[in-house]
C-alpha cells in the first residue's frame, strides 16, 4: 500500500458570502485570532506526514502563495530589531512543507480543482481538504484520515455525527452498512436529505483520502445541477462501481466551516478563548458584554 504524502487544497472560490471583506483577500486568509484560515488546514495535514501541499488557486489568490514563502524584508526587520520569536514563527510557515501553486481552470465545481492538480499526483492516493474550514480534533483530522485509509484501502469521507436540522439541509450522509464504532462502508452519499430522510446521522464534511481509482471517474464525470463538477457525484459514482468508500467519524474534534458568516464568528471566539495570551481577558471581556446586554 503507498503512503498519502500528498495534499490538495481547493482555494479558488471568490468568497461572495464574505463581501465586501473578501474584494481583495482570499476568504481562506482570513484571520482566526492571529492565524488564517489556510494555515489551520496545512497545519493539520502537516502533523499526519504530508510533505507536499498542493493549493489550487486563481488569478486573486496570490497573498495565498506570498504567506506560505519566506518574506525576506520582513524577515530582515525582525531580525534587526532582535524579534527572534516573531522571526522563527515566520519562517516555520515556509518550512512546514513543500507548497505547489496550481491555477484552476476548467467548469465550475469543487471537483474541478483535484482534477487540475492530477498531473502532480501520479498514481499515488493523496489527501483533499478545503482552504476555508477544518475539524480542530486530537489526533489531527488528517491523521486520522490517513488511519482510516491504512486501515480500510479505500477511499475515506472526514464525517461529523450530527442530528441537527440545520446540518440534513447542508451536508451529504453516508448510507450504508456500519463496520465500526463511528465508520460506514458507503453505499450512496445523499446529499442534503433532510432531517426526515437522513440515512444516518453520519454528515461528509471537511476533506476526502482519495485514491487513483478516482481518476477514471473524473475523466468521464457529468456536469451536475448547476453546470458544475461535483465531488460528491463522483463518490456515489464510486460506490456504484463497488468500490470501496468508507465514511469515517473524526473523534475528539470540532467542525469549523469558516466559508459561513456565523460559523466563522464562532471559530473566532472559541480560538480566542484558548490563546494563550488573550484567553483570559477575552473571556472577561465577553462576560462584561453579556452582563451589559442582560442589565440593558
């Protein structure tokens, strides 16, 4: 079995639920406390061994690119001014791994851009998650992908367990024969069922281990509703061919999609509250804001 090295990480979307903040910034480089979005999701895939990030991006994308390199200027100042904390935080970001820019191109859809990256995969399983939301979990969500796909050899879907209405409206869920605590071999992933007609209650959400099997798939993909190449249709495509796919639970964590206005809010706040420096004044400063808006 070949190890997942590999990453790719979709960045190209334009953000429009986050204008006018996102006219001239990517969404996935929007702060959570001191740290974009973007470099969470590195982040995590780097603590399960992935060497190379693959982020697919467009012609609006380029602070993506110039965050991940080594800013000399800056770097020079930090170091005259004899910053040395500041200078080794900054210049771990570019030696995390080694990143591959891609330009997206071809039809809408989120599974566009694993096929533009193809040609820097081989035949190799590799690992997708999104540049704008991740699952703070321990051990890493990646990780445990990674576990998932060593254990089973298949294709592994990042899962969340939720009964939340709001959830059977947003995310796809894995219907199929369960093979362990938390985990679904996969025999059709619905997309957005409903509360009553959730197969389970085991929601897709945050990142794929994919393997080369996919590439086929890809290559004689339908445009789906929108006109757009969609992921999920390639999953169910998958598991018609009898392959297997299994959705695996991500354990001890917390799904933050940060392309939602309010989920992004909420990550803020929960992050804020463990910094190491702000924790105890933002928690203090949140209790006076409560009090303030009880006693109004």
């Amino acid at each position: 079995m070949k190890k997942i090295r590999k990453v790719v990480i979709p960045a190209a979307g334009y953000g429009t639920r986050f204008l006018p903040a996102t006219k001239a910034q990517p969404k996935e480089m929007l702060p959570i406390v001191d740290k974009p979005i973007i470099q969470y999701v590195v982040e995590d895939a780097v603590a399960a061994g992935i060497e190379d990030v693959i982020i697919v991006t467009g012609w609006q994308k380029r602070s993506i690119e110039d965050h991940f390199d080594y800013p000399f200027e800056l770097e020079k100042r930090l170091e005259d001014s004899g910053k040395e904390a500041e200078l080794e935080q900054v210049r771990r970001i570019a030696e995390m791994a080694n990143f591959i820019y891609v330009r997206q191109k071809g039809p809408l859809g989120n599974a566009t851009p694993v096929k533009c990256a193809r040609h820097l995969l081989n035949d190799e399983p590799f690992l997708v998650l999104w540049g704008d939301d991740f699952i703070d979990a321990m051990p890493s969500r990646a990780t445990q992908l990674v576990e998932s796909y060593e254990k089973y050899n298949g294709t592994i879907l990042a899962a969340i367990t939720t009964d939340k209405e709001s959830d059977a409206k947003r995310y796809g869920f894995a219907k199929g024969e369960r093979v362990d605590e938390g985990v679904v071999k996969v025999s059709e992933l619905i997309e957005k069922p409903g509360i009553e007609n959730r197969p389970s209650n085991l929601a897709s959400v945050s990142g794929y281990a994919l393997t080369p099997e996919i590439w086929e798939v890809l290559d004689h993909l339908e445009k789906g509703h929108g006109g757009e190449l969609v992921q999920a249709d390639a999953i169910n495509t998958l598991c018609k061919k009898g392959a297997d796919v299994y959705a695996t639970e991500i354990k001890n964590g917390k799904y933050y999609d940060c392309g939602n206005k309010l989920e992004y809010i909420k990550a803020v706040v929960d992050f804020g509250l463990k910094h190491q420096e702000l924790s105890g004044d933002f928690k203090n400063y949140l209790e006076e804001v409560l009090t303030s808006k009880k006693n109004g």
